[in-house]
C-alpha cells in the first residue's frame, strides 16, 4: 500500500489539488441534499474512526462518504467498510462511493495508457472497488445503486516521462505480479512515444450512490 506520509509533502502536485477536491466535492453534491441540519449541528467537528468499526450508532447517518478508500483496502476489510455503512445508515440514506478508480487511469484512450493497461489488466489480482463488487456487498447489507456520476482527476494525466518514473517504483499492487523485466519493457516503450513531457488526458472517475432501503 502506498505510503501517504511519504507521499503528503508532495501529493497535491500530483495529484491534483484543490481543482480535483473541488470537482470530487462538486460531484458528490449532485447525488445527494445539502446536509443543512448537520451542518449546523457539527460546525467543525471531526471524528478520528476505522472504515471497519465506525464510532457511530447504528441507522444514525443520512451519508457515508468513500473517496478513493475502498480500493486501498483487501478484500476482507473493504467488505468490512461497506458493511459498516450500511450499518450507520438511516433508512433512505445513501453511500457515496468511487468505483473503479484504478479503471479511470489504466483504461484511458491515449498512447502511454495504451501500452500500460494491458499489462496492468492480465496482473491486476483483485479490483476491491469494481462497480458490480460494490453493489453486490451493498445488496447484502440492504443497500442499492440509486445515482451515479462523474468528475474529472484535475491534473492527473500522465506524461510517459511521469509514468516510467511509477513504473520504476516497486511492490506497488499489480506491478510487483508483472515483475521488473516487464515492467523495464514498458518503460522502453513509453521512451519511445512522442512528446515525453506532455500530460495525457486527466481520468474522469466514477462516483456511484447506493441507498439503505426502508
């Protein structure tokens, strides 16, 4: 997994910053009410907790929020999570999740993805975040696909320069099963593109709600 304190001092260049939290903000408002009453009530508050064991009471929650969490997570503990919202969840409340985030890089329609994705997809083991793994889990605990939509990862298009410098990086998911003799293949591949420095297209990821039924 990957290593966020590592990662912090320079995760909004990569990542990017406040135009993507903004457009992942913008597109969770289109799934679900403004939350005035809570709003009001909990100016501020924070709550440290685990995804797995949530310290809140049962059908206490009109929305649990998941952003790019559940593909970080095994098999057993992202069941686990999803268990857990529908547990908090009031009847008509909703889960807010991505799916498919590694989907939004991997299977982009530009040169450098091009060359990546395949070998990502034969050694990619587990996709803990699949659209059909979420709402299979979420049916069980009473859970069910009410709204989706979509928003744009600001500033995450890969460069093949940037991706030959991912892919150097080692023991990071499906890259370890490929192994460095394939990995090294793709990076000659990706040298040999054009426009080296030159971003491709930003992912546009999949932000899904599921409803807690009556």
């Amino acid at each position: 997994m990957l290593d966020y304190d590592r990662e912090a001092g320079r995760y909004d260049a990569t990542r990017g910053g406040d135009a993507r939290a903004r457009a992942a903000a913008e597109a969770i408002e289109t799934l679900i009410s403004r939350a005035a009453v809570a709003a009001t009530r909990l100016p501020g508050r924070i709550t440290l907790g685990d995804a797995i064991r949530l310290p809140l009471m049962s059908t206490s929650a009109d929305v649990v929020t998941m952003v790019w969490l559940l593909h970080l997570l095994d098999r057993a503990a992202s069941a686990s999570a999803l268990a857990e919202a529908g547990r908090v969840l009031r009847p008509g409340g909703l889960l807010i999740t991505t799916v498919g985030k590694d989907e939004a890089v991997y299977g982009q329609a530009d040169d450098a993805a091009a060359i990546v994705g395949p070998v990502r997809a034969r050694f990619e083991r587990d996709q803990t975040d699949s659209l059909d793994r979420v709402r299979d889990i979420g049916r069980r605990h009473g859970l069910a696909l009410a709204a989706q939509t979509t928003f744009t990862g600001f500033g995450q298009g890969l460069s093949p320069r940037r991706w030959r410098k991912l892919l150097r990086r080692d023991g990071i998911g499906w890259m370890a099963g490929a192994g460095r003799e394939r990995l090294d293949a793709l990076c000659v591949a990706l040298r040999a593109l054009p426009d080296q420095d030159r971003s491709r297209p930003d992912p546009v990821y999949r932000l899904v709600a599921l409803r807690k039924g009556g």
